[in-house]
C-alpha cells in the first residue's frame, strides 16, 4: 500500500470507529452503465490513478467510460477511465485473455456473471474464461482463470484507447517505445491524443513466463504493438499487473513494488475493499433498501475523482509536459469544474477535508504553468472543455471555510490571472470588458451562457480580494459580476443573445437548445428558459428584474411545466435529459433551480419538485441515473438533496433548505464529531417540511452555515402532508 493510500487510511481511521455493517454492499458500480450515465463497473481505490475494468466499446461517445450494459460482448480490459463524463479519453493498456486461433474484437460474455463491488469486479466469457480484477492507486491486478482444458493466450492491445470514431483508433498513438524485459515483463512509454494529449509510462508483469510472443502486423497510421502471448497448459489462474507512471517506466515500476509487491490478489482485493468500507461509512443512514444503495452508490462515484497522477515519489508530468515534484508531495488531476464545482467540491469539503488542501495545491500548480486555473483538467492537461472557470469558485470556497494548506496570496493571484488573461474563445476578456457582455456577433457560441457563468467567477474574486483586503480588485469584479443583467431581456424576461449594437438575438426561440461544441448557438447544451436562472450570486436580484416574488414565482412554475420542443435545436444536444417541462436534471446548469423558491418565499414548491426529481431520476439500477453523472456531481446532488439542504451558492457558506429524503443521516466529521440530520413523520405523502429546528432552535430563515455542519449537532425536520404556505 502507498504511502498517500495510508495516509487517507489514517485519516479516515481518526474519523470513522470501527463499523461492523458493510456498507460497500449498498454501493454499486452498475448503476449509470446503461444509457448516458457512462460510469464504469471496474475496480478502483478511492481517487486512484487506475480503474481496471471490462470494455465493451471504445470509439463512440456511448463508450466515454468504455462500457455499455445494453451489450453482450466485450473488447477486453483496459486500465484507466472516466466515470460519468461526455468526452473519450484513456482505456490504457488493454488485455485480452482467449483460447481461439486469434483473438476478436467481440467477445459473448455472460451477462449474469458480470459483479461489482468497490474495490472489485469479475465477469466470465461464454467461453469459460473467467476474469477478476481490483487495484491499488496506481496498479490494477487480474487473475484469469481460463476454462477446462482450454489454451491459455492473452493479447495485450497497446493500440487500443477510449476514441471518439473507429478511425481514431489507428492514429491516436504518437509514439510508442516498448521493451520487452524478460518473459514475464513488458514495459513501455507511450504519447497518446484524443481528448488530450498525453505522454505515460506502464510496466506489465506476469506471474509466469509466456512461451511464445507474437507481434501483429500494424494497420495504417498505427504506432503501438498488439501482443498474443501463449502460456503453457495449467489449471492454475494467470496473474497479470499493470502499473502506471506519468513520468516513466521507474516511476510504474516503483508503484508496483510498494503498492502490489508480489502476487496475492486477495490481499489486494481485501486492502481495495477496506478503503472504500472506511470512506463510505462516514455516512450512517437509515432508510429503505433502495434509499441505502442510492446513497452508498453516490458516495462511490463521488470519490472515485479526482485522481492522483504523481508516482510515489511525488513527481509528474505538468501541463507543459516537464517532469517535476509536487510541492505537496502527490498531485491530482480530473477536475471537470463546470460540473463538480456546484455540489461535489463543496462536498468533498465536508467528508473530505484533509483532500482539500492537497485538490487546491494541484490546481495552483497547473495555474503556475499554463497561465491559468485549470477548466477541465485531464492526467494533468488541460481540456478547454466547457466555459467559465470555475477552479474560481473550488478554491475561494476552500480559504473561506478555512483550508490553510495553500498560500492564500499565490491562490489569489491565481484566481486574478484566471479572470483577466485571455485564452481561448471563452475567456476573451477585452471583449467582456469593452461591451459588458459576451456579443454573438463577435463571441459566436455560447455568448449568453459564458456571459452568465463568467459572472458567477467574478463574483467569487470579488469575495475573495474583499476578504483579503484588496479592496480595488474586489470591487472591479464586484461590477464585472453584475454583466449578467445586460443579458436579461425584460420583454421575455429571459437571459437572450445581444449583438455588439446592442441588438437582441432576433428571431429569438426562446426553447431552441444548442450544443456549442458541434453547431453553435447562444447557449451551452441548454437554451434560454434554463440558462436564465444561472444567477447564483443574486437570486434576490433575479426576483426584483423578473417584478418580484409572485411574477418570479410564475416565471419559474412555468420552467417546469412548459413541455415545448423546439424545431430549431441545433447540433448535439444528447446532455439535455432528466427533463421537467424546461428543466434538465441530467445536464448541471438546472442542478441548484428547484432551490430559488425558496427565495420567493415558495419553500413548498422547492419540497414538492425535489421530490419528483429523486422519485424520477435517481434508481439503483444501471439506467438508474437521468444523464452523465459527470464525475460525481449528479451523485453530489442526491446526496445534499437527500440531507435536505443544497449549495446553491458555494462560496456563501451557506446551504438553502430543502426536504430530507432520508428519515435519519449523520455524518461522521473531523475530531469524532457528527453532524445529524432527522426527519419526523418523512412519508410518501408528508413531503412538505412543517418545521425545522437546528440543535433544538427553530431554524432561523431558510438557510444553514457550513460552520453549523462543521461544528456538529442536529438538523431536524417535522415532516406534513400538507404544503406550509405560511413557513
């Protein structure tokens, strides 16, 4: 075991007494594998480097986590993958175990025999050949057991990758430098693109020597070896490792021997297993079956990301391609910002804490080197994927609840050289600056969206110079983080597209979705009804523009009942799912909506919706999730909504009341403290909160601290069949 995996181990293990219950039993890797969800049913540690797990695709966007449940076969395993996201990348290092002449690219799998736990997954071919896996943070570990009789092969397809077409797959390996050490011992670097690129190292390693190695013949543009390795007849299981490294093949080498020295895959398995039990019981709950899957489930895929790409020894590839040392000794990457920035980040901030420090440290780092906070950040690349940059929000969060494990002023300039140097499209600041908006005429995708996001980062800067007494830089991005309003068309009293003549967008549709990465329009997957309540610094000025409470409150009844599909949507638009009338549960920007009734005085109507949305969109079941869960931020989502309270505005500080959807939580915090949530009379019909008190107090407002969870007690909820209209 590493020496970061025992560091999280004792940390947890200062947090979490002793559990006899197995909560790892509620949590399940097949939810989200079918549909959109992309997740993965592989093995994985918590915030580890690899994820072995079965292919069974990998060159359309279905296969973004390389695995479809809807199929019958599989590709093999490869070693590295995405959970929950909407672009391709990794699928590292595939095997393949067989017993034919060669091997094929579909193989029949038995669909019954597929099983998935944290820690561990198995599946058996049609064939007979049945296949374990888990892993350590940087090493993923079979054992093939091949069926009676049967020759024993095994190709390893370093061509292979997570690919956005067939035809990628001959061409995104740039380089590749194998050698072949001994019979047992296949090491390798490797330069790879497709989302990013990205330059790797592995070791493989067998746990007996092959008799005979054949490589194919390479098609096309193709760089890298497929491998058939034949092994003498036994009955005895195959070990097979794979270790990876940023920076070299030492680098994997010297995983291997701290993490996975030898060869006892139960250990393996027992050590993967008892990490997930310690993190996961930090939460205790009481509810139905199905509610102790979906919670457990949620904190699964929350914690499987971000992922530490240093070695052991703390160095790694940066963004600019340059091995070096973290200065924290373990650098992480697989920040999808846009998405994990509303509930996930401020997530890990309350069951993780001793990550935080250390998730700041890595985004300042790659700030250091490519000139700004990372977007959306890949094995230590940047993406560009999606708009804003909402590292801003992560890391102001973090020094307002007090993280102190960075510097506050590098973390600050940080966030300025963020929000003032332009970069790519979406991050044109002059123009921002001269027009007080983003013009569709000059900004020709997403304008309206960027607009409305970037005004949500200016907001946090200016929170953050306020605290820090730069008063000047504070109050520029206090005005900036008011361009929103420009964009408010009080006709429509909708967020619309204006040209640089201050023009609005004509003819303007206002249901048209558009997906900015493939045809354009003002809006990002989404359109105008949803991106209008992208305001969650200013709901309170939302609500005064819209005529106040009760012309907002019919405003926002009509996102949710409003079923009109435009004729116009424009290019991909296959994230806008978990739909309500308007309102997109499966894409992010809906994801804190339901919440601003509460601002109008409505909390009946948050209650009421939060309840369609868990009864509709989260099941314990592979097609159990409504869209991409996006690295744990649909599963974030549950897990507030469940506790009845919400982020709507991280770097608040604060969270907006809902309705628990549990009847009893508690949360095991830092310095055996807990933080306890109660639900009296919680029913299908009693949905509607009567009453809530905190530590025995009427709840003052609508709205907890993150100190009032941090310090521990008890939230309690009286639950009624009946809306209180006069709460």
């Amino acid at each position: 075991m590493n020496n970061k995996l025992v560091g999280l181990t004792a940390a947890i293990c200062l947090i979490v007494p002793s559990c006899t219950q197995d909560v790892c039993r509620y949590a399940d890797p097949l939810v989200g594998t079918a549909d959109n969800g992309h997740t993965f049913p592989g093995a994985c540690v918590p915030f580890g480097m690899v994820q072995p797990s079965p292919d069974s695709g990998n060159d359309e966007w279905k296969y973004c986590s390389g695995f479809n449940i809807a199929d019958s076969t599989l590709i093999g395993f490869s070693q590295t993958h995405l959970s929950g996201t909407g672009c391709s990348d990794l699928g590292d290092v595939l095997i393949l175990p067989f017993s034919t002449d060669k091997p094929e690219r579909d193989n029949p799998y038995v669909k019954e025999s597929l099983k998935a736990e944290p820690g561990y997954c198995s599946v058996s071919f049609c064939s007979g050949t049945n296949v374990e896996m888990t892993a350590t943070q940087r090493v993923a570990e079979y054992r093939i057991s091949y069926g009676d009789n049967s020759p024993r092969k095994l190709l390893v397809d370093l061509q292979s990758g997570m690919v956005n077409s067939p035809e990628d797959l001959g061409s995104h390996v740039y380089e590749a430098d194998i050698e072949y050490v001994d019979s047992c011992t296949i090491q390798g670097r490797m330069v790879t693109k497709n989302w990013v690129s990205r330059e790797w190292s592995f070791v493989l390693k067998l746990s007996e020597p092959y008799l005979s190695r054949t490589i194919l013949d390479k098609q096309g543009e193709e760089k890298a070896d497929r491998i058939i390795l034949e092994f003498a007849d036994s009955r005895s299981p195959l070990g097979v490792k794979v270790a990876l490294s940023t920076v070299d093949t030492d680098g994997a080498a010297a995983a291997m021997e701290a993490e996975a020295c030898g060869w006892d895959f139960n250990k393996v398995r027992k050590e993967a297993h008892d990490s997930w039990h310690r993190l996961l019981s930090r939460v205790e709950m009481k509810g139905s079956e199905e509610q102790k899957r979906n919670v457990y489930t949620s904190l699964y895929h929350l914690f499987i990301q971000p992922n530490v790409i240093s070695d052991i020894d703390g160095r790694y590839r940066n963004a600019a391609g340059e091995v070096v040392t973290s200065e924290k000794g373990e650098f992480y990457s697989t920040f999808s910002f846009w998405d994990t920035y509303r509930a996930a980040n401020p997530m890990y901030t309350i069951l993780t804490p001793e990550m935080v420090d250390v998730f700041v440290q890595s985004m300042i780092e790659q700030c250091d080197v490519q000139g700004f906070l990372p977007i959306w950040s890949l094995w230590g690349q940047e993406t560009y994927c999606m708009i804003g940059n909402h590292a801003v929000p992560t890391v102001v969060e973090a020094y307002l609840k007090g993280f102190d494990g960075f510097d506050p002023e590098r973390a600050w300039r940080a966030v300025k050289k963020s929000l003032t140097t332009d970069h790519r499209r979406t991050s044109q600041f002059e123009v921002m600056d001269k027009y007080g908006y983003y013009p569709f005429d000059i900004i020709d995708r997403e304008s309206v969206s960027c607009t409305m996001e970037m005004c949500y980062d200016d907001y946090c800067a200016a929170v953050m110079a306020k605290a820090l007494g730069h008063d000047e830089d504070a109050e520029f991005f206090r005005a900036r983080s008011e361009n929103w309003m420009n964009l408010f068309d009080p006709d429509t009293k909708l967020a619309r597209g204006k040209d640089s003549e201050g023009n609005w967008r004509t003819p303007f549709d206002r249901f048209a979705l558009s997906h900015a990465a493939t045809h354009g329009g003002d809006y990002t997957e989404g359109n105008a009804w949803q991106y209008t309540w992208h305001v969650q610094q200013s709901p309170e000025k939302l609500i005064s523009l819209m005529g106040g409470p009760d012309a907002f409150e019919t405003k926002l009844d009509s996102l949710f009942f409003l079923d009109t599909v435009s004729k116009n949507n424009t290019g991909f638009v296959g994230d806008v799912t978990g739909l309500i009338g308007q309102y997109a549960h499966g894409n992010e920007p809906s994801h804190h909506v339901a919440y601003l009734y509460q601002f109008a005085g409505r909390p009946w109507k948050t209650e009421s919706i939060i309840r369609e949305i868990f009864d509709r969109f989260y099941k314990p079941l592979p097609d159990g999730l409504c869209g991409n869960d996006d690295c744990g931020q649909m599963s974030a989502w549950y897990l507030f909504s469940a506790m009845g309270f919400y982020p709507v505005d991280p770097v608040s500080l604060e969270y907006v009341i809902g309705a628990p959807q549990l009847p009893y939580i508690q949360l095991r915090l830092p310095n055996g403290r807990t933080f306890t949530v109660k639900a009296e009379g919680l029913s299908d019909s009693a949905k509607y909160v009567a009453s809530a008190s905190l530590d025995g107090r009427p709840l003052d407002g609508f709205r907890i601290s993150h100190e009032d969870i941090m310090k521990g007690g008890t939230l309690e909820f009286m639950m009624t069949d009946k809306p209180s209209v006069d709460r």
